[in-house]
C-alpha cells in the first residue's frame, strides 16, 4: 500500500472515530438540562423531608414504647404489629381464629388462655382481635397501635 493510501486509511479512520465521538457526545444531555438536571442541597432537602413525612404516615402505632397499666379484668386489643411486653402482674393471652400472639423470646405461638411470661416479646401479627387480658392489675410495655377495654 502507497503512502496515499496509508494516509487516506488514517484520515478516513479519524473521520470516522470523531462522527461516533460526536454521536456519543450528542446522548449525554448538557449539565443543568431536562435530561441531566443539576440538584441543588435545598431540593435534596425538600426531597428527604417529604419522604420522611410520607415513611412516618405510613408506620404503624408509635415509635415509643408506651407503659400502659391494666386492672384486672381489662383487655388490650393491639393491631398488626404492636410489640408487647409484661412487666409485672398476671395477664393471659387473646387469640383469633387465626392464631394467637407470637413470643419471640420463647420461639412459640401463645393461644387463647396461656399465661404471659413476664419480660417476653410478643407481636400481635394481625389487626384480627389479639390482645391480653389482665388477671391481676399489670403493667406492660407496649410499642405500637392498641385500645384498652375495660
């Protein structure tokens, strides 16, 4: 191959390299743009907050742990979700046809009657009825949406 036909090769490849570079160049969109907007920290912000708000609209009952005592006789009905927890007295469980309250800290599903374990962790895993009920005035730690019944 001549010297000619060398250089056009060279020049044709350079050709044909900046075409695709200037193809590329074209799908990415120019800083600040629709199709590559610039962000400032104020949007992000407003961003997170509304997030937040929506996330903390959503979650069930409290965050906090509430001390909730009960005489005898009373029931706590909770809804899916609610942690509870007995801290002192007697208090038996309240269960639905589906099941009854979960202890986790025994690793085992409670029925209609048991007796609570003080210091155990319960979640009520459906909003269908489940509770406990007081033998003996109580105090429980609760975490979560419930009603008490006298």
């Amino acid at each position: 191959m001549s010297k000619i036909g060398k250089a056009f090769m060279v020049l044709l490849a350079l050709a044909i390299f900046s075409i695709a570079a200037m193809a590329v160049q074209a799908d990415v969109g120019n800083p600040g743009s629709q199709s590559d907007p610039i962000v400032t920290k104020s949007y992000v912000d407003l961003v997170e907050s509304k997030l937040r708000q929506y996330v903390d609209s959503k979650s069930n009952g409290s965050k906090e742990l509430e001390i909730v005592y009960l005489a005898n006789g009373e029931q706590l009905i909770a809804e899916s979700g609610t942690e509870i927890s007995l801290r002192s007295g007697i208090a038996t469980v309240i269960d639905a046809p589906n099941g009854g309250l979960c202890d986790i800290t025994a690793g085992k599903d409670l029925k209609k009657g048991e007796e609570i374990s003080q210091n155990h962790l319960l979640i009520v895993p459906r909003s269908d009825g489940r509770g406990v009920k007081a033998q003996t005035n109580v105090v429980l730690m609760v975490r979560g949406s419930f009603t008490v019944i006298n």
